[in-house]
C-alpha cells in the first residue's frame, strides 16, 4: 500500500493551485442558472454556452452587494461571481425555484436533480472574514458552509417527490457571519442516475475528478449535458511517474445509467513505465460519522495484442494519523475494456472517528503484463431520508395567507423544517418529518382586509392577529379549529357579533378589545377575556442569532478540488 507520506509529497506538487475549490442541445429537461445579486433582466451566456439569470423572480429577501478582491476568483466566471445576495435578516431566507414555471402543461416529471450552490466571498463586506452559516434544501439540512476567499460549491442530488418546487435555504447561526450565495443552478437528471441509491435519500457529492484531463482544464457542460463539474488534477510533475494517455479508440461507448459523458474515456492516467504495478491516491475523510460511496470509471487507452493484458485489483484504505489502525476493503478484479466504458461502485466505507484519510489503491494482478490505469473518479456521501415536509394541509393554508396579505408574500421554503429554522412567525410540534403548525404570531405585521379561510391549520393552538388592521365580521371557522387555546384579535377594526362557538368555548382564551365596531352577541360582553395573553409580537420574535442556535449538518462536504489529497504515486 501506498504510505501516507509518499501521497502528500505527491499532492505538494499540486499545491499552487491549493486555493481553488471543489457546487448548444440540453439533454436535461431542466437547466436553471442564477447569478445571484444580479438584477440584470438581459440573460448572460458564458464561455461554456450556459445562460444565467438574474435572481429576483426567486427571492425577495436580502440585500445585493458587488465583490471587491477578484485576485482569487480562479476558474468562475467574472461576470457571475462579481455580485452576492447576502442575509442580515431572520433566521432563514429562502430562494423558490419552480421548476416547470413557464413550462407547457404536457411536461414531463421531473423525478431527480443536481443543484449547486456557489460562494464567492470577495471580502465584499470588506471585513476581511468569511463567514459560516447553514444551507438547506427542500426543508432538509443540506451542509454547513465554511467559506474562505476562494470559490466554493456543494452540490446535492435528490428526488422530488412532493411537487416542482426547489428551495434553497441560508440559515445563520453565528451573530457575526452572516450568510451569502453567489450561484445557484438546478439541473435534472434522468431517472435512472444515481438510482442504485434509494430515492428516499439525497447524495452529497465530495469530489469529481477527471484524472486523464489536460491540465487545469475543468469537463463539465456542454461535454456533460447534466453539467456535472469535472476537475483535473493539475499538472504531472516528471518526479511523479505517472502519464496522460489518450485513447487510441475513434470512439467510445458509454453504455452506463449515469450518463457519463464520452470525453472523461478519451483519456487515462497511468504509470509511466509498464514495469510499475501499482497506483494510488489519497483524499480527506469528510465525516467519519458517514459512509463514503465512490464511482470509478475505466476504458482500456489502447488496443491490446494477444501478448498483453491490463488486469489489477482495486482496493480503498483508510487510516488516521501516520497511518495508524488502517481498514483495507477489496472491490475485486477490474479489465477495462477498449472502446466501452466500464464503471465500478466502491460502496459503503464506513470509517472510525479516528480515521482522517482514504487512499484507493489499485495493484495490478500477476498475470497483467500492463500497469493499472484510472479514467475518473467520483465521491459522495448519502444523507438522512428526505422529509415529507411540513402538513400539505397547513402548507395550502399559509398560502391562502401569503396571497392575501402582501406582507407575509417574501417568507419561502418549508415553514417548520428544518428545526429550529421556522419562519419567525410560525411555531409548530416536534414533528421532525412532516410537522403541524401550532401558533402563528402576525400581531402588529399591518394586515389589512379580511382573514381568508384557513380553517385546515386544524393543529393551531394559538393565533395573534392583534394590532392590525382587520375587517370584517370575526370568521365562523375560528370557532371549529380543535386545538385552539389562545386567539387575540384586539386592536383591529372588525364589526358584527361574535360567533357563538368562540363565546361559548370555555377553553379559549379571546381577547377581542379595541374593536370599536364589533357588537354584543346575547348580550355578553366583548371584554371577555379580554387582558391581553402574553404572546410576542412579531417585532419582538425577531431572532437574535448567537453560537448558541444548534448547527444541524447532514453527511455532506464542501466541495473543494484541490483540498482532498489526490496523491498519484507508484
């Protein structure tokens, strides 16, 4: 096996480039791209055929800021990167994509995508220190994000299996960082991708590396039509021994689910002398607490002769510190074939806490007169089981909220999940997978008009409507919600009688004051109950972010090239 040493001299060689990080026809159905910050109505295409787009059709929170260091902005694109939205605000803010918006009624559903986000931090705030805060997505948690001054992007594919509709998610959780995002792009995927992992479960890509890629050339769209990012190692320094070979096959045949694209198999890395029987490389550990999945990639470079063979056993390793108590795992025999693709799932390496490194080691068998080769290489780690996301039922009402009061239309994503980043004027139960709401807190928010029906919150125990503006008659359906406990309604300007069944339930407490228009109903009084509850308003819930809030992380990394250690080494 390789040593750990001999692995990290080889990475040194790449080090120059330690700083950047690894977020025409379309085979996807889907293929959004959204510069963020950008109020531009014009749509950008860049060097890659992609065209991206402004972000106010999906959020309407946050401020935009411009960049101000571009020196390290190495391989993004200028004109995306130079602007950011960032978050002073609330304890999450949600971007809402609708991925068949605009889309004919005769689409086909979309069952799984690809979304990236991407952060450049740019010293924007010119406080020379970037922050850390939480994504989310579909109310899941998603990764913490740990920004530096390079590029960074993670990348997650799921399913959807509850609507159209992809939210993005910053939460803060430390009082001083406030959370920002640079790019988003969602792309869809077909059915079959990444189907050996059950679609109940997102996965969260660590790596993706092309190692028969020029150097410092990236393979992503158009040459992958699902614009998965494909890195290169960097240069092969002559003191490494290994070579780039291009495939002498005109063509290659990609017969794989995945839809790799055919250009990761015109190439290969190999040992520079045949006599040399071994090859590996290293990376970092993300999360001991989780199991790490590979995808290898294989096409045999040249057209064997009755008197050669390419055959070698493919092995992952992990181990700690100094290579300390190492786990050996062998994925068998691989041939690759000429002028096909072949594909190998290195599954479930689980590792202890102790464990820091991997290494997959590949040593060719006793009968192979050629060294081992690699095309391709990718990683990722499956997270915890999708939520349902909070009650459908709740859901629908809240919109019927959001469409008739203007000032509650900029709240996105799930209300409840993931916990504890609730809207700030919602509390709902301990559900962790599709959770009711229990309280809204709208006092003095300046509703205006009548309430609409949202008699289907049947789980609500506490509403606050007081100090607005309200008209109306005080709605019948108030009476049948079960769980009801607390209602204020003080301070508004309805008018008419009180609907018996809130006069007549003796486990409520109303509050109905201050509503000059409102009349006795059977001669009882509107002070009943009338001491106002002790319910915060909605100024007075505003969060106080402190590094007290819980950081919730799934099995997910940031994405980052050059910070796993890909030493390649004889």
């Amino acid at each position: 096996m390789g040593s750990l040493s001999s692995s990290l001299l080889t990475f040194l060689l790449f080090s120059y480039l330690s700083c950047f990080h690894v977020l025409v026809l379309v085979s996807a159905k889907v293929f959004i791209s959204i510069d963020c910050g950008s109020s531009s109505l014009k749509p950008y295409t860049d060097d890659n055929s992609i065209e991206w787009v402004g972000d106010d059709q999906y959020i309407q929170t946050g401020e935009v800021r411009n960049i101000i260091e571009k020196d390290q902005m190495y391989g993004s694109d200028p004109h995306v990167m130079d602007t950011l939205r960032e978050f002073p605000t609330r304890k999450k803010n949600c971007y809402s994509i609708d991925i068949n918006k605009g889309k004919s009624e005769d689409h086909t559903k979309v069952e799984r995508v690809l979304v990236r986000a991407s952060f450049f931090y740019g010293n924007y705030d010119n406080k020379s220190s970037p922050p850390t805060f939480n994504l989310q997505f579909n109310g899941n948690n998603w990764t913490q994000v740990i920004t530096d001054t390079c590029l960074t992007y993670v990348e997650v594919v799921y399913s959807l299996h509850h609507g159209n509709t992809v939210t993005v998610c910053l939460a803060q959780t430390h009082r001083d960082n406030v959370p920002f995002i640079s790019a988003i792009e969602v792309r869809s995927l077909d059915s079959d991708m990444y189907s050996y992992v059950d679609s109940n479960y997102p996965l969260f890509f660590m790596s993706r590396t092309a190692y028969g890629t020029s150097t410092n050339n990236t393979i992503r769209y158009p040459e992958d039509s699902y614009d998965r990012i494909w890195q290169s190692v960097g240069p092969l320094s002559n003191s490494s021994g290994l070579l780039r070979v291009r495939n002498s096959s005109p063509s290659i045949k990609v017969d794989i689910a995945d839809k790799i694209p055919e250009t990761l198999f015109m190439a290969a890395i190999m040992p520079v002398k045949a006599s040399k029987r071994n090859l590996w490389f290293s990376g970092w550990v993300p999360d001991p607490k989780v199991p790490m999945h590979f995808n290898a990639y294989f096409s045999e470079v040249i057209k064997l002769d009755s008197t050669q063979k390419r055959s070698f056993n493919i092995y992952l390793d992990t181990y700690g510190v100094n290579g300390s108590n190492p786990s050996f795992n062998d994925y068998g025999i691989v041939n690759p074939p000429y002028g096909h693709a072949l594909q190998v799932h290195l599954n479930n390496v689980s590792v202890e806490s102790y464990v820091e490194f991997y290494e997959v080691y590949m040593q060719a068998t006793n009968d192979s007169t050629l060294g081992p080769l690699i095309n391709a290489l990718e990683g990722y780690t499956i997270g915890d089981k999708l939520v349902q996301g909070t009650n459908s039922k709740d859901v629908n009402s809240l919109a019927l909220l959001q469409k008739n009061f203007i000032q509650l239309q900029d709240w996105q994503g799930d209300p409840c999940l993931p916990y504890p980043f609730t809207w700030d004027w919602v509390d709902c139960d301990s559900d962790t997978d599709s959770p009711r709401i229990t309280t809204l807190y709208l006092n003095d928010v300046g509703l205006v008009r009548t309430l609409p029906d949202f008699s289907d919150m049947d789980a609500l125990e506490t509403i606050d409507l007081g100090s607005n503006s309200l008209t109306g008659k005080i709605p019948e359906f108030l009476g049948t919600l079960p769980k009801l406990k607390v209602l204020n309604l003080a301070d508004n300007d309805f008018s008419g009688a009180i609907p018996s069944s809130l006069l007549n339930n003796i486990n409520l407490k109303l509050t109905v004051s201050g509503n000059p228009n409102l009349s006795t109903n059977n001669n009882t009084s509107t002070n009943r109950n009338s001491t106002e509850p002790k319910i915060p308003s909605t100024s007075s819930r505003k969060t106080s972010i402190t590094s007290t809030i819980p950081i919730i992380i799934l099995g997910s990394v940031i994405i980052q090239m050059f910070d796993s250690i890909f030493g390649l080494l004889l």
